[in-house]
C-alpha cells in the first residue's frame, strides 16, 4: 500500500525471500501506494480469498484511516482478516541540521520564536509521522504547518534538500542521520531506541506521555480459510526469527513483533482507533 523505498515496502522485501522458502511459492512485492494506504487495502479487499494476495500495511491505515476519509468504500476492520504483526514502527524527531537547535528544547524554543514559518513533512494525511507532528505541536504549545506527501521518500528529499525545516522520520531518513545530512533530536516513543540509545524519548525531553508508535502487519481479503490464514501467520512467524529481516527491520529503527498473538493484533486496532479519535476530531482532519 506504499512506494518504493518506504518502510512498509523495505519490510515486505525483507519477508519476501524467507515467505518463499516457508511457503513453496514465489513472492512478489507489488506497490500500490496512495491514499493513505487505501488503494492498496482496495486491492486487497477485492482479491480472491485464496491466501495469494496479501497485504503489508502500517497500522494507521488500518485503524486512522476509516477515522478521516469521508467515502471509504470498505471497512478495513470487517473486510480484512489479521494475519500476523509485523514491527512495531518508531518516529524519529529529526531536523535540518543548519536549525540553531541541537536539542528539542531548543527546537521547541526556535518553533515559538517563528510560528508558523516552519514546515513538517509526512507519508501523507493521518499516516503516523503527521499524527506525530500533531502531537508534538500541542504538547509543545508551537504551531508549524504540515506538507502531506504520498510516502516517506519524497518527504525525505524535501528535508535534504532544505524545503522543509523537520519531520517525523518512520525509519527511512536515519541513514542521512549517521551521514550527517540530518540532526536526530529524540524518539516518538515511550522508550529509547536500542540504535540510538543516547538519543532521549520526547517524553524525556518535557512533553510526558509522548507516544507515536505504530504497527506494521499483514492481512489478508476477509474470509480467507482459517488454514490458509494459520498457514501464513506460522510462516511470517518463521520469517521474522531469520537474521536477515531481524536487520532490516532494526535498520529502519524498528523492533520485530514476532510475539503478539492475532487477538492482541485485534485489540491493538481497536485501542489506536480510541486513543487517536480525539485528537483527529480536535485537528478537524477529514480527507474526501
């Protein structure tokens, strides 16, 4: 449901060549990036329910997105079936390394010094990256304004290129981090990255309770065969124990999540799906 080069894309590349062998069956990674993510959930939604077509997704477009587009012509809670979490994804505050702020305390004094000439950039509207810039904002008390783009790359050209001045990096921009092409001020989540230890949560740098994860997973059309289902899970499950994907994942700054049970993948749609309500009713974000 995403470009190339996205994190949701470099995760499926990773599973692709273990699912492969654990399944007997080649498997390709098609991109179909757009909405949200929704053009992909479509795709998937119409597919046969034979197990051979399947969906990589971040957890907002399955939980944000029924919550702020107006027309969506299927309901991704009674029309996919949960396969197996994935990763649990992380945002990284990262900013224009010619900012005057080496920390987020004086990022968050730099943003109140010029309200609303800075800009921010996301995968797009409700993905996790701008929801985390429309956390940040408030707990802050600073006011910016969001650039939507459609996917985490072209969001990262703009920050290089000096267009826009701070992001919520889902993983994608850390290796221009270690290059020195972007300043890495603090973690989204409720604890440090194992990557970057040094580096401090938002809840640590002043605004408590900061927590902006999301989680990656696979799904497949509703009503597919319990077996069939069960048969992929186990081999997600497989693949996600394989050196390989163990690193890629952790290089984009996330953490596997080969542990979680497919009830809990339920539940957990259903707590994001409560806990972001408020603040997108609050924002008034609705995509038609």
């Amino acid at each position: 449901g995403f470009p190339a080069g996205s994190s949701p894309d470099l995760t499926a590349r990773a599973l692709a060549e273990p699912l492969e062998k654990a399944l007997g069956q080649p498997v390709i990674v098609d991109n179909r990036p757009g909405a949200g993510g929704n053009i992909g959930i479509g795709e998937t939604v119409r597919a046969a329910k034979d197990g051979y077509t399947l969906l990589l997704s971040s957890g907002g477009a399955i939980s944000i997105n029924p919550l702020i587009y107006r027309r969506l012509p299927f309901d991704p809670e009674k029309n996919l079936d949960p396969v197996a979490a994935v990763a649990r994804v992380h945002v990284f505050l990262e900013t224009n390394p010619k900012l005057p702020a080496a920390s987020v305390q004086d990022f968050i004094q730099y943003l109140r010094a010029h309200p609303g000439t800075l800009s921010y950039g996301s995968p797009g509207p409700g993905s996790s990256p701008h929801l985390a810039g429309e956390m940040f904002k408030r707990a802050a008390g600073v006011d910016a304004v969001h650039v939507p783009y459609k996917g985490a790359g072209p969001a990262l050209t703009d920050m290089l290129s000096g267009q826009l001045q701070y992001w919520f990096d889902p993983g994608p921009g850390l290796k221009q981090v270690e290059a020195g092409k972007l300043r890495l001020l603090a973690i989204g989540s409720p604890r440090r990255s194992p990557l970057y230890p040094q580096v401090p949560t938002l809840a640590e740098s002043g605004l408590p309770g900061f927590d902006a994860d999301t989680l990656f997973g696979i799904y497949a059309p509703a009503g597919t065969p319990t077996p069939v289902v069960q048969a992929v899970r186990a081999s997600v499950l497989k693949a996600l124990e394989q050196k390989q994907v163990i690193e890629m994942i952790e290089s984009l700054g996330a953490t596997p999540e080969p542990h979680m049970s497919r009830q809990e993948f339920v539940e957990h749609h259903a707590r994001e799906r409560a806990r972001f309500a408020p603040l997108i009713q609050e924002i008034g974000l609705k995509v038609d």
